[in-house]
C-alpha cells in the first residue's frame, strides 16, 4: 500500500473481489468492495481544519466498540467483584481496559492502513478452508454476544416494567426496527444514539453512587496492584473472570470495519492522521468504558460488600437488594434502566459486526433487517425455551454459557489481528510498532490463557 493507491471511495473498489492485488501489496486478492457499503467514507473528517475539528469528526465508532466492553456478561462479574471483595478487584477492571486499548489500536491500523476489515484480511490472506471456519466461528461469537443481548433486554424490561422474561425476550425481536430507523438517517444518527445511552448508563450509576457513598480512599487503593489477588483462590478466580470476559471477538472485526466510514484520503499521511486519530477516539471511548464497569462494582462494593451480603451475582438479585440497602425505590429503577440502554445499544453493535463479519468474509450481502432478524431468531429461541422450561434462575446460567462460547471463540479473531498488522508485506508503511506487536501479543497471550481456564472450570463445574 503506498501513496498510488485508489482514492477511498466506493467507486474505488471493483465489483469482484477475485482479481489480482497489487504487486508487492502482500494480499492475495485486490482490495473488494467495502463492508457496510453505504456507510463507507459517508462522515466527512474535515481535513484543512484544526486538530479539534479532526478529532471530533473521528469520534463516534470507538463508543459503539465500548458498548461490547459493558455488556451484561461484564455486569455479572463487576457485581460478584464487588460484593465479594470489595474495591480489591478495580486494578483488575483497569487491567483488562488497558489491554482493550492495546487490541482495538490494531483494528484501526488494519482498517485504515490496509483498507480492510478483520473478516476481509483473513479471506484475502487464507485458503477457503481456513476463511470458512473462521467465519462459522464469528457467526457463533455474534450469536452468542446477541443470547447475551437478549437475556440482559429482557431482564430489564423484566424490572421496569414486570414483563414476563419470555415475553421480554420475544419483544426483543422488534429492536429491528430501530436499526432501521436510525441507518435511515446517516451513521452519525447511529453514533448520537449509543452515545445518548451511554451517557444515561453513566449518569444512572453517578447517581447510585452517590447515594452509597462509598470509601473513596478505598476505592483509590483498590486500583493499585495488590498480590491479595494471587494468594486468595476465590479472588483470583473473579479477576480471572473479569479479564477473561474483557475482549469480545465480534468488537474486533467491527472496530476495524467502522473506522472506514470516515473519509480520511488515500495518501500515507492522511491515512497516519486517521489511525492516531482513531485511536485517541477509541482510547477515549474505552476509558468511558472503564468509568461504568469500574462504577458497577464499586456500587457493589459500597452496598452489598459493607451489608455483608458477599454472594450477589444475579443482575435482579442486585436490583432487589438495592432499595432497602439506600433506603431508596430510585435506586433500582436507575439500575434497570441502565441494563435496558445497555441492551439496546448491544443490539446495534451486534447487527453493524454480523454484517461486517458476513460481507467480510463470504461477500454475501443481504438487506440489514433480514440478517438482524435471522440472528436474533437464532438467540432468541433457546432463550424463551430455557425460560419456559427451568424457569428465570436458568437464564442466568445461560448468560454464563454466552460469555464461555464468546471466549472460545476469542483465539480465532486475536491471533489473526496482531499476525496481520505485524506483517510489514501486509502493511506497508502501517505495520505496527515492535513495541506494539511484543504488547499485543502478551495482551492476547494472556486474555487467551485465561478465556482458556474459565472454560475449564466451566466445563469441570
């Protein structure tokens, strides 16, 4: 990739993916038609203007990634962090975001340097043998991040307003139609949303953290590294928990998909400004990340842990406990509300990645409503059927299944981001740091490690 390469817009790319790449471009096909077409280069990023002005057309796809970094999945281990131990683990929480930083820096450098998504990359530098399996193992990534999706939906609407967890979870399904909506008005209308939704999340834990009132000398101490984390097995375990259910595959192929809907130019400077403009985006968005997962569990520190109650685990059992622990009915309302958002936002993330995974990888593009309600059927049956059949405690264990099918799923998307982006064939002028692949590949070495021992605790019981 050099200075000669075609202009970034969709004209660029030629209708097939088959011809030849590039002489010396280190790709084995040309770069094809782009995933979410019609939201390719469509945000303008200002290039004459100030650095301010720069920046802020480049914010928006690292707080749709952060979305993946608060799921209820990461919920349930915040609150058991907290209400076991403490403000012990939030060096753990700061741990995991730093390691995010790290991976998702790579997606911008592959999207922008290389001009392709994840899912692109790996059909471009694989035998079909290779790509397919890949591609069946995000399909069940995303399959799983939307069971997770589902259940944290439905148990929202479950504690707002008493629906049913069955009927929640077939309600769901209507989320469809406000992807539709929003793609209707532009992808920053998108960005606007999720960013909306996170501010609500943030201001309803800023508001029940108020009212515990924790220790906040403690809850400084508690993101220094402390070796109480090694020497206590239960403790460990949770850290483990809360590292491993850090990276989702799915954020890897859609941040790497979403920072080419900017319009940054074809030349090699242009495209250095974009990937470290990026960057400060998405390092931006995940410590806002930080600030909720990191808020979840000092609020479980601050009323569950200081109650004596050290086994709240269930997102409901959290918000029972609440009123009568703040002697407040506001509080549990702000925490379901904040659940409910969460799960909206995940909808969206969850429909942008399976078409970026899908058109990435197969080049089959069909109508986005259509590919949303085919995986949402897919979450949403073994969802109702578990909770007809063994009742609202299972969905809890079926949240837990999400989050082991997630990390074994991880390998397949990690290993592939940190080869490509280290291969100076591949990435010419973009290849990344030294530094940065012997980071990444620690960061992926150890998140890989320990997704590998919760599946065999899970598996072991």
């Amino acid at each position: 990739m050099d200075a000669r390469s075609p202009d970034l817009t969709p004209d660029a790319f030629p209708e097939t993916v088959a011809s030849p790449p590039p002489e010396g471009s280190g790709w084995r096909t040309a770069r094809g038609e782009p995933s979410l077409m019609g939201l390719f280069a469509s945000v303008g990023t200002a290039r004459d203007a100030s650095v301010w002005r720069k920046l802020l057309a480049f914010l928006g796809p690292g707080y749709l990634v952060a979305v993946g970094y608060m799921d209820p999945g990461n919920w349930a281990t915040s609150l058991a962090g907290g209400s076991k131990f403490g403000y012990a683990l939030l060096t753990v929480a700061l741990l995991s975001n730093l390691m995010a930083i790290v991976l998702q820096s790579l997606c911008t450098r592959l999207g922008v340097g290389a001009g392709r998504d994840l899912a692109q990359a790996c059909r471009d530098s694989y035998p079909r043998w290779v790509a397919w399996p890949l591609w069946l193992s995000a399909e069940i990534a995303i399959t799983a991040t939307d069971l997770a999706e589902v259940i944290g939906t439905a148990i929202g609407l479950n504690l707002l307003f008493h629906v049913p967890l069955e009927i929640g979870v077939i309600i769901t399904a209507a989320d469809v139609f406000l992807i539709l909506a929003l793609q209707a008005f532009g992808f920053r209308w998108i960005e606007a949303f999720v960013v909306a939704m996170l501010g609500v999340i943030a201001a309803c834990f800023a508001i029940q953290i108020a009212m515990a009132d924790p220790d906040w000398g403690a809850v400084i101490r508690g993101f220094a590294p402390s070796t109480d984390i090694l020497r206590n097995r239960e403790m460990l375990y949770l850290a483990l928990g809360i590292l491993g259910a850090t990276v989702m595959p799915h954020n890897l192929y859609l941040h790497s998909g979403l920072v080419q809907t900017r319009a940054y130019g074809p030349g090699i400077e242009e495209r250095r400004e974009a990937i470290k403009l990026a960057t400060i985006d998405s390092s931006i968005a995940l410590c806002l990340a930080l600030v909720i997962n990191a808020s979840i569990l000092i609020l479980a520190a601050a009323t569950f842990h200081r109650a004596g109650k050290t086994d709240v685990a269930e997102l409901d059992q959290a918000h029972s406990f609440l009123a009568p622990l703040l002697g407040s009915t506001m509080a549990p309302t702000l925490f379901a509300i904040a659940l409910l958002c969460c799960g909206l936002n995940s909808t969206i993330t969850a429909t942008l990645s399976g078409q970026i995974v899908m058109e990435g990888f197969i080049n089959l593009r069909i109508a986005p409503w259509l590919r949303r309600m085919v995986t949402r059927a897919i979450a949403i049956v073994p969802a109702v059927v578990v909770t007809i059949w063994a009742g609202e405690k299972a969905t809890g264990q079926l949240l837990i299944l999400s989050q082991v099918v997630l990390s074994l799923q991880l390998p397949f998307a990690v290993v592939p981001l940190v080869m490509f982006t280290a291969s100076r064939a591949k990435m010419g002028p973009f290849t990344a740091p030294r530094w940065l692949t012997a980071l990444a590949a620690l960061t992926a070495a150890v998140i890989i490690a320990l997704n590998a021992k919760l599946v065999f605790d899970f598996v072991m019981g």
